[in-house]
C-alpha cells in the first residue's frame, strides 16, 4: 500500500464524495458519517506519506503504468507531504465541528454540503500531489467548482458573491491555461520534472517569458494577492459558516504553494529573482496587502468580514515570503501557511459557535455575557487572536520572525517595518473584541449595533450557551494547537521545512 501512497490520498476523498450522496440516499443521517469517516481516512494516509518522505524520501506514482513524460504522474515530495497533511488536518477538523453547523444553516442541503465539501478536498490535494501541469489545472477547475457551490449556498448575498468569484477565478484559470499553452509549445511536455530539465535551454525564448507572466498573473488572483483580491471579502463573509472554515483557511494556500512550485522548483530559482523580476513585484503588492488588509480589517463591524480582509492581510506575509526568494523566506511563507491555516481555520469555528448560539457575529453586540456565556469558545478565540498578531509562544509569532529575519537578509527595510506595523493593526482589531469581552460592555462604548441593545441578544440563562463538544473540542484543539506548533517550531523547520528548500535558492 505504500507506494501507492499519492494517489491512494486523492482517491479517498473522491470516493467518499461519490458515496455520501448514496449514503445519504438511503437515510439522510448516514451521509455526515460516511464523509467523515473519507476525510480521517484520508487524514491518516497523509501522515503516513510525511513519514515515509521523511524516511525513504520522495514518493512518485504513475498513473495507469504510464511512464512520465507521456503518462500521468504524482509526486509525495517534502512540500507536498507537508501541505497534504495541512490541508487534511484543518479539513478533519472542520468536518468534526461542521455537523450541528449545516444542520442549523443548511438542513435541507447537508448531503450535498458535505459531498462537495470532499469533492473540494480532492481537489486541493490534487493539486498539491500532482507532478503533471495539465493535471495540476484540471484539480484546480475541481476546486473551484466546488468552492464556488459551497459559497453559493450561503446567505442572501451569496450567489452574487459566487458569481463575482466565478468570473474571477475563470480569468485567472485562463491565464494560467494560456501560460501552461506557451511553456508546452516551447517544450513539449507537462510533467513538471521533465519542463524543468528542458527550460534551462530555451528559458529566455519570449513564450516562455510571456508564459510564466501569464502564469503568476493567474496564480495571483487564485491567491487573492492585492489588488487581486477583489472577490474574496463577499465570498468569506457570505459563505455559510462551515463553508467559510473550509474554504478560508485552505483556498488561498493552494495558489501560494502552485506559486512556489512554478517559480522555484519549475524555473531555477534565480530566474524570476534575476533575470525576470517577479519577485520584486511580488514583495511589494504583499506589502501593500498587507497593510489594505489591516486597515480594512479595523473598519469592519462584523466578525466574518474581519477575517476576510485579515486574509488579505495574511496572505501578503505569506506572498512577501515567497518574494524575498531566499531560503528563509521560504521557510517563513511555507510556516506561515501552516500557522495560518489553523489560526484562520479556527476563527471561523469560533464563528460558526457564535452564530449557532447568539444567531449572529456582530461585534458591536459583544459584550461581558459572551465571556459568561460562552467561556471556553471565547479562550480559544483569545489564544487565536494571539497567534494572529505574534505573541509567542504562539504558531503566529515564530513564523513572522522567520519572514522578519528573510526580511533583514535582503536589506528590505521596509517589509520588516511592515510587518511590525501590521502586527500592531492586527493587534487592534482583534483586541477590539477581546475588551468588548473582557473588559467591558459594548453599551459603554456608545455603539449600539444597528440599534439594537446588546442585552437583548443574549438569553438569560448564560449557563447554557456554550456548544456542544462535537463544535467545541475541535476549537479548543485549534486554540491549544497554536501554543503546541509555536513551541514544536524548532522541529518542524528542521525536520520538515528544510527539506522543502530546493537547489539553488
């Protein structure tokens, strides 16, 4: 079974997407099992591929026999090992948290919430084990298909913010088709080892120029990197809440990880460092990003939406990382992803509780009976709010100092002040919500909530309003996780992300 590792991992998940909706066709309780059961599955092979990498090493697959360039091939290397088991992790633990969600927000849609919910796993992980670059666009069509369906059946304003999703992403998956056309009419192959031996020859050949440009353009709106990021506020903030915990914390990654793997592992690292500076810009649309995202996110009055533009944010440190192009820069964008990750994932769980219980998550509405109310959601959501703005020994911190220490190794001063100052930005949106909770009512502040007295929204009996322990345990493991990853940094770079650094950087 283990070399058959990389393609048993996507296998899984597409056939727990095909099953649930015939699961659920018998009885529509048996569908929420049957998915879950794919996705910890799933989950398991993924850290049973990291091992193996970390043991025997690189683990390739050829799909049907067929030997590569002609055939299809998957690839279980270091960093599509690691981003596997990221992916897979964060998507078991919203999987775990999602039931009592989708039946409260989406009772009539729960079976095909969760089909297609695994039908954008496998697309993810497609994406992340694929050694083939036509492949590579195929899963990425399938995960976004899917995202867009997931967003859709969100709130009233949804469908308008998939369509607005749609017609972007379609922009940016032609523009990295065209790109794939340019590079596979100079070379005259897909697999991403074999293009990679032969671009050294014909790299300053103008298609391949033009198809790399096309390429990153592509990737850049799939990243939601600024000013590209147009759909992304709607989409996160409409999405219904289990939809949001999937899609936010993962869906963006994917670009960052295709990004690295084109511009450094495709091309010669100094390529689009050198010779075609892509990375300059890179550097500083993050930058800009990063500090768009922070100030948006101050201005915001509801909880989801908060987090949408504080994912424009992230996105720009992890998008700075890749810029820089150095190996601690890598190191910082790929840990960051990690961090992030969990760190977004679990906000939105913590979203998911307060709407499951007070019906919204409006900030103007905390106040001190939240914290009363619901105690251990709202600790975990303290120990995520650290992590985002970088208090070690939080998941947060360690990898803006990997970022910041890539940062002074280039002489960018200017990313370094940036990432300070947007740590602090950070600071001041997410403690807004911790003095509403801590430290006093929201009444006190003279807002009021579309007019609406904060007291009325919370029952009297504060006793009963912490969820269940399917919703809870997966956010107090998230919350707890971010102190473990921060200590456990050390093991992780050394260990995992060192490897992932490729010849040459």
């Amino acid at each position: 079974m283990i070399e058959h590792l990389p393609i048993l991992i996507p296998l899984t998940l597409l056939m727990g997407a095909l099953l649930t909706p015939l699961a659920g066709a018998l009885r529509r309780s048996f569908a929420y099992p049957a998915a879950l059961v794919s996705i910890l599955a799933a989950c398991g092979l993924s850290f049973l591929g990291l091992h193996q990498v970390l043991v025997r090493g690189t683990m390739r697959y050829h799909l049907g026999g067929w030997v590569p360039p002609i055939g299809i091939e998957y690839v279980l290397d270091p960093l599509a090992s690691f981003m596997t088991v990221v992916i897979l992790t964060v998507g078991a633990l919203v999987f775990v948290h999602s039931r009592d969600v989708v039946q409260n927000e989406l009772p009539e849609k729960m079976v095909p919430f969760f089909s297609v919910s695994l039908l954008l796993l496998t697309g993810f992980c497609g994406i992340v084990l694929t050694g083939d670059l036509f492949n590579l666009y195929v899963f990425l069509e399938i995960s976004s298909l899917a995202a867009y369906a997931l967003i859709a059946v969100g709130e009233k304003p949804s469908p308008v913010a998939a369509f607005r999703y749609l017609l972007v992403g379609t922009i940016g998956a032609s523009f990295f088709l065209l790109g794939l056309g340019f590079l596979y009419m100079i070379t005259g192959s897909l697999n991403i080892a074999d293009v990679a031996d032969i671009l050294p020859s014909v790299v300053s050949e103008p298609p391949v120029v033009v198809g790399l440009v096309l390429i990153v353009t592509g990737l850049a709106i799939k990243m939601a990197l600024f000013p590209m990021h147009g759909w992304l506020p709607d989409a996160y903030t409409y999405a219904p809440s289990a939809g949001s915990a999937l899609i936010a914390p993962i869906g963006t990654k994917i670009g960052a990880y295709v990004l690295i793997r084109i511009l450094f592992y495709l091309f010669d690292p100094n390529y689009s460092r050198l010779q075609l500076p892509l990375t300059s810009i890179v550097i500083w649309l993050s930058i800009a990003g990063i500090l768009f995202g922070s100030i948006m996110a101050m201005a915001q009055k509801e909880l989801k939406r908060m987090l949408a533009y504080s994912s424009v944010a992230q996105i720009g440190y992890i998008g700075l990382g890749i810029g820089l192009a150095n190996p601690l820069g890598l190191v910082g964008a790929v840990l960051h992803t990690l961090n992030h990750a969990f760190m977004k994932g679990g906000l939105f769980l913590v979203v998911g509780n307060l709407r499951t219980r007070l019906g919204h998550s409006t900030i103007p509405l905390f106040d001190q009976t939240l914290r009363k109310a619901m105690p251990w959601t709202m600790a975990s959501y303290s120990l995520m709010a650290l992590s985002m703005v970088g208090i070690p020994p939080t998941a947060g911190f360690f990898s803006k100092w990997y970022l910041v220490l890539a940062a002074i190794e280039d002489s960018n001063w200017t990313a370094v002040g940036m990432i300070l100052l947007s740590s602090l930005l950070t600071a001041v949106y997410f403690f807004r919500v911790l003095e509403r909770v801590y430290v006093r009512n929201s009444s006190s502040t003279g807002e009021s909530g579309e007019g609406m007295n904060p007291r009325e929204t919370m029952p009297s009996d504060v006793e009963s309003m912490e969820v269940n322990a399917s919703m809870l345990v997966p956010t107090l493991v998230i919350g707890g996780g971010l102190v473990v990853l921060g200590l456990l940094n050390t093991v992780i770079v050394t260990e995992v992300l060192m490897r992932v650094i490729p010849p040459g950087l």
